[in-house]
C-alpha cells in the first residue's frame, strides 16, 4: 500500500501516529470578516512580543499565566473550563497531568489555567514567536522519534514531580483532529509512578458557536503558520477543558498499563459537560 506523506508511517513501531491530515481540517463557521482578522493579527503580535520581552521572568507563574492568557485573548479564543479549577492535585508532590492532543493552542489553554512544566515535542523549540517563550517558560522537549532518549525523560519528569513541579504531558505522542484517537503512550506515566504521584486527565475539545469544529486542530503537514492563519479567521472558537478528579496510583499494586488505561479512559470516554454547566473565562475578540 502507497502511504500519502501526510500519513508517512512513523520512525520505529513504538513512535507515535496518526492518520489525521490537513484534510480533516474544516471551519464550522463563517471566516471572520478581513477587519477583525487584521486585528486578531495586530494584537497576537503585541501579546508575543510582550511574552518575549519578558525574558526569563516568563518562567514565574503569574507572568506565564497572564502571557498565555492574554495570547488566547488576541486570537478572539474563548477558554471554558469545567471540574476542578487547578491542574494540580493537593499532596506533597507535583502531579502528572494527561491531556488528548488537538493542537498548539492545547499548550497555551492549559498554562492559561495553571502553569505547569509541560513535556512537547522537539520541533517546537524551532518555531518562530512561540518556540523562544515556551523554551524560556521551562519547557521539556523531547524526540517522538527516539527511544534512546526515552529513559533519561521519564527520569526527570520524576525528578521534577517528587521537587512538587507539577508536569503536563500529552501520551498520545501526537495531534488527532477530534482528539480521542490513538492509544496511551505509558511511559510518561512510570514517572508518576517513581515519584508516588498523583495522575489528573483532562479532556480538551474545541467548538465553534458551540458546533464541534476542527479547525484548531494542527495534523499532518500542516505547519504553524497555516494553522495561525487558519484559527486568526476563525469565528465563535472556544476550547472547552475538562479538568477531572485525579487518578492516585500505587506503585506496589498498579503499574504503567494499567494507569494509562485509566487515564484513557477518563479523557476520552468523557462526555463534555454543556455551556450552562461551566464556567467561562475570557471575552473573543
């Protein structure tokens, strides 16, 4: 069988992927006139080179928060969030916070509520505006592609929650365009397990007027700056997060399958609660 290069077969039989590509992509609302667009892309502008002018401070919670927050703001993207209203769980040490992935708009939604150290993949660190700031933010990057690398992340990721940093990881290893493809990688979750800590899902999905839509989704070959243009037109877009009640495993009774099919479970199984059961933060532009 020919495979198109949108869904090129990954590097090694344990590498993530997915067969979504730029064709699952689709607006389920009217574009948003040019105006509103030359404004979006003004004051996206203004909220990148704020976060980059902050320098090394990006890495302080409150500056990280406001800076992703303001980003979502000067895209017109409203954030609703359902569940508790933290990523961390209470405890002595950080949690492992586990979300299906849609997009790089998932990054800057959940930092928006919490900032955390987020676990992404290498190529991010090259993007232009939004590489700089989420490298200066604490960012742990690593190679989708590369087993070898593996061991040494899961090995910090557990470092980082047993110091009470709490880490958010995408175990999908890659972008589906609804977001419940693909199964659960497990390593990310031995971390949780060595450090005893706690695992929280979150469910991410993304609707336009309240239509699911996938127009925010980053598949296939798509690259940044299509799919900034893409969600600068957009109208009526709002991530909806689902924060659930956190999974605590055992490290002498459960193992790493058994916690990331939990977690699965949880993200993907969950039905989105509706517009009147949340609350929502931010004003679209």
């Amino acid at each position: 069988m020919t495979v198109p290069a949108a869904m090129s077969l990954p590097a090694h039989a344990w590498a993530a992927w997915s067969p979504c590509t730029t064709g699952c992509v689709a607006h389920a609302a009217d574009r948003v006139p040019a105006t509103r667009v030359a404004r979006r892309a003004a004051v996206f502008g203004r909220a990148v080179l704020g976060a980059l002018v902050s320098g090394r401070r990006i890495a302080e919670p409150e500056t990280l928060r406001a800076r992703a927050a303001a980003l979502l703001d000067s895209l017109g993207i409203r954030l609703e969030v359902a569940g508790d209203s933290t990523l961390s769980a209470p405890g002595t040490t950080g949690t492992l916070i586990v979300a299906n992935h849609i997009s790089w708009i998932d990054i800057i939604a959940l930092l928006s509520i919490e900032p955390v150290v987020m676990l992404a993949k290498r190529e991010i660190a090259g993007w232009p505006l939004i590489g700089p700031m989420v490298t200066r933010a604490g960012t742990l990057y690593i190679d989708r592609d590369s087993l070898r690398e593996l061991p040494a992340t899961v090995r910090e990721m557990a470092a980082r929650l047993r110091d009470g940093q709490s880490v958010m990881a995408f175990p999908q290893g890659i972008t589906w365009c609804a977001g419940t493809g693909g199964s659960f990688r497990r390593a990310t979750f031995q971390a949780a397990l060595d450090a005893g800590a706690p695992v929280r899902p979150v469910t991410l999905d993304y609707v336009q007027h309240g239509a699911p839509t996938t127009v925010a989704a980053f598949v296939g070959e798509d690259d940044f700056g299509h799919s900034l243009r893409r969600v600068i037109r957009a109208d009526g877009l709002t991530v909806r997060v689902n924060v659930h009640r956190p999974l605590r495993p055992m490290r002498d009774v459960d193992d790493r399958r058994r916690v990331a099919a939990q977690a699965q479970a949880t993200v993907c199984g969950a039905r989105l609660p509706l517009h009147h059961e949340v609350a929502a933060l931010g004003l679209a532009r």
